[in-house]
C-alpha cells in the first residue's frame, strides 16, 4: 500500500458524514483536522463521535484504551488556516461552487500536492475537477451513513484523476477497514444510481395510496433490507436524498421513472428533514 505519505487527514464539514468520516479516519490511527465554519456543529460532532465510540466499546469492538488515542487523535477547528494535511476529505453542502471554493482555499494552504477528495453523493468529479487549481488531484471518496458502520466507499475516477491517486485512496480505504470500490465518474457513480427506484418507486406507492410508509418500511426490511427507504431518507436527510435524485434525473436527460417525488419535497419545503431536525417520515424523540 501507498498511503505511509498520508499522516494527516483534514476532514471539512462537521455534520453526521463528516463527524463519521473523521471518527473513521482517527480510529485507523491518522491524525485528523476536523474543520466547519460553524462552532456548535464542531461541539455536537466531538460529542457524536466520543458517544459513538463508547457504544463500540460497550459492544466490545473497540478497547477504551483505543477510544483515548483516537479522541486525542482529532483536532477541531473552525480556521481554514489550520487545515494542514496530505489528504482533505471534504463533507459539505451538495454545491459545486462551494466544494470548487473550498478545494481552492485547501490548494493555497498545502500546495499542489495536496489530495482532495470529494464525498458527494451525485455531483460530477469531471465538473468540479474543472473548476479547482489542481484537477489531477481530485478524487471522489463516497462513504455511507452511518460512516463508522457501513463498509463500503465508492472511489471515483474521474478523467482528470491522477490514476495513481486513485489506488491511493482505495488503499487508504482498506486501512480504514472499509471496502473500496473503484469505479467512473457517472451520474449518481454505482450506489445512488442503482437505489433511486429503492427511494423512489416507495414514495410513489404511498403518495397515490396503495401503501402506507409503515408497511412499505416493514415488508422491505422483513425481505433482508437492513433499513426501509423511508427510515433510510430520514437517516441520510430528506435534503440531501431529494438533492441526489435530481441530480441523477436531471444528468439522464429527466426520464418520467427518475424524477423526484413530490411528497418528499413537500417534507424539506417545511423543514422536516428526518433525524437531524427530529422529524421527517417519521418523528424522533
């Protein structure tokens, strides 16, 4: 493996992804930067991960001693100044413009050495790669919610990548105990591609009435899927399931069976967004 150049991992955004990003990454034992622009977001995510780690050690997957180590092992900052890496995960807001700004500001803190990688969900690799300093040194590094739990990671090549970059986050992936799958920049790559009919073809049965989305949930999970498609949208966030699906319909062309549900925009338009705002298709205590 290639990766004994990375020591430092910058992980920006501070939200469940990102707070599970860098939990991920300082159990492996990588030094981290957790960077937000917003101070309570950086307060909840040292306290999502320092909760988060103790269900581990209480599960018996990981000692207390390692919990310390990799407590210790996380800086928290809202100073772009301090994010000082080889490696910057970047966790944000599903925007082109705002991942492109940050990457820029990261190139002129670090040098063009510096790899970039981007956990979207849908936004091409090639686009924002086109609109960054140092296009060879972007790669796209998919994790899933919950990060700390789910093995899998897309790694994206897009055609500007460096393919040398490429091995090295897939490798980087394997020392984080996950699963890397390299695959080509593509609307939505593999994953989000494949599960908007999972979203989608749910939320349309009970938009016209013929499911409630208790019994959809049920019948999916009692057939092998680890979570319905209703709790998995408020899980991820209703925003940011509604923003990859538009994406992907909109890249296709905006064929009838991809395009986004209606009930689903009715929940973001009043701010129920699932666990994060407590209430979504379901409500949360």
């Amino acid at each position: 493996m290639a990766n004994n150049t990375i020591k430092t991992i910058i992980v920006c955004g501070a939200g469940t992804m990102g707070s599970g990003i860098a939990q991920v990454a300082a159990v492996a034992g990588f030094k981290v930067v957790q960077f937000d622009l917003n101070e309570s977001m950086l307060v909840k995510a040292a306290q999502s991960i320092k909760k988060s780690l103790q269900k581990f050690v209480e599960k018996g997957r990981i000692s207390t001693e390692a919990v310390e180590t990799a407590l210790s092992n996380i800086h928290y900052t809202s100073n772009i100044v301090e994010c000082k890496g080889e490696l910057v995960i970047e966790a944000i807001i599903e925007n082109k413009d705002a991942k492109v700004g940050l990457f820029n500001q990261l190139f002129d803190n670090n040098g063009p050495q510096l790899i970039v990688a981007s956990n979207t969900s849908s936004i091409s690799i090639d686009l924002i790669a086109e609109s960054i300093t140092y296009p060879s040194q972007l790669v796209g590094m998919h994790f899933f919610n919950p990060a700390p739990i789910m093995k899998l990671v897309e790694v994206i090549k897009g055609k500007y990548t460096n393919p040398t970059i490429v091995q090295q986050v897939a490798d980087l992936a394997l020392l984080m105990q996950k699963a890397p799958v390299i695959c080509k920049d593509a609307p939505g790559f593999i994953v989000n591609r494949v599960a908007r009919p999972y979203y989608l073809e749910a939320m349309h049965l009970v938009q016209n009435g013929k499911a409630t989305i208790e019994q959809v949930d049920a019948v999916l999970a009692s057939v092998g899927f680890k979570m319905g498609p209703f709790k998995l949208m408020d899980l991820i966030g209703l925003d940011i399931n509604y923003s990859v699906s538009t994406i992907v319909w909109e890249d296709l062309g905006k064929p009838l069976r991809l395009k986004p549900a209606a009930i689903q925009k009715d929940k973001i338009d009043q701010g129920l967004l699932g666990v994060k705002t407590k209430k979504g298709f379901y409500q949360y205590d």
